[in-house]
C-alpha cells in the first residue's frame, strides 16, 4: 500500500465497517511507521479490492485489518493477503501472529481457523455496539504454509479445502 492507495483503500474501510472504520488519517499514520507493512490486492483494471495490514514487533505481530470487497469474497484474496501478512511476520522472525475478530463474525473466524489459528482471549465490549473481540493467535512455528494444516483444521473444514468466509478482521 501507498499514500495514493489511500483513497481506494479508506471508501472500502468507510463502506465495509461504517461502524468501526479507521479515520483515514490512521492510514497515513501507518504507513509512515516503520512496524508497519501494509499491502493491496488490485484487480486487472488496477481497482483496489482488498487491503491488509501487520504491525511486527518481535516476537510478536498483530493482524491489523484485513478487507476484501463483498462481490470479490470467497475468490481467494482474503486468503492471499493474510498469508503474505503470516510470511512477513516469520520474515521478520515474529514467534506469533494475533488478531482480533468481532464475535458476531463466525465466516471469518473459520477462515481463522483454517489457517490453525486458536483462540486464546475475549476482549468485552470491544467493538462499537458491545460485540466482543475474540484474540486469535498463530504460532508461527506451527505454520507449515499451508493454509488447513493448523490443529483446529478439522474444525474448519477438511486441510486445504477453503471454507466459504467473509475475510474482515473486523
């Protein structure tokens, strides 16, 4: 991602959780952070149809946001860009990824899953309206690269089987 994906990316963040969207000066702000990598997924016409964000400091990374436009779920892309977000965190020698995803969200906590996240604490009343956060956390070391060989993978579907998701972290 690049200040000039900020526009794109900030009418996705206001259309996909008016509720909780990101002011799209807090775009700006990550990306001039050195803990940061942020990437888009663009379509053949150059159309930004997902974003994602890591925040690495050693040995941990968090999972800052991940989005992929409705009409565009379920192709893969949501899947693509958190396993880029996974690669660059063991890149940049984190021992876990963690994430929070809204409790009410069970499409993308499967797809959490499927990648062998796990579930490991519940933020109350941490998104707008009251809805919880589930943490998740990925022990890298546990990571093979292959998205279904995490140990709740039959939780999720059978191994590299894709489950049918809606990819937001939040």
């Amino acid at each position: 991602m690049t200040e000039a994906d900020i526009p794109a990316v900030d009418a996705l963040e206001q259309k996909l959780f008016p509720a909780d969207a990101w002011p799209t000066e807090m775009f700006h702000e990550e990306l001039a952070q050195d803990t940061r990598s942020y990437y888009v997924a663009v379509d053949a016409l150059g159309e930004v149809i997902g974003y994602a964000g890591l925040m690495c400091v050693p040995p941990l990374a968090d999972v800052q946001t991940i989005a992929v436009v409705p009409g565009r779920e379920g192709q893969g892309i949501g899947s693509r860009l958190l396993t880029l977000l996974i690669e660059q965190a063991a890149e940049q020698r984190a021992e876990d990824v963690l994430l929070e995803v809204r409790a009410d969200n069970p499409r993308a906590q499967r797809l959490y899953r499927w990648f062998g996240f796990e579930q490991i604490h519940v933020r109350p009343r941490y998104y707008r309206g009251g809805t919880d956060a589930l943490i998740m956390r990925l022990k890298l070391k546990d990571w093979a690269g292959t998205p279904g060989a995490g140990r709740d993978a039959a939780a999720a579907g059978r191994p590299g089987e894709q489950p049918e998701t809606t990819e937001e972290t939040r």
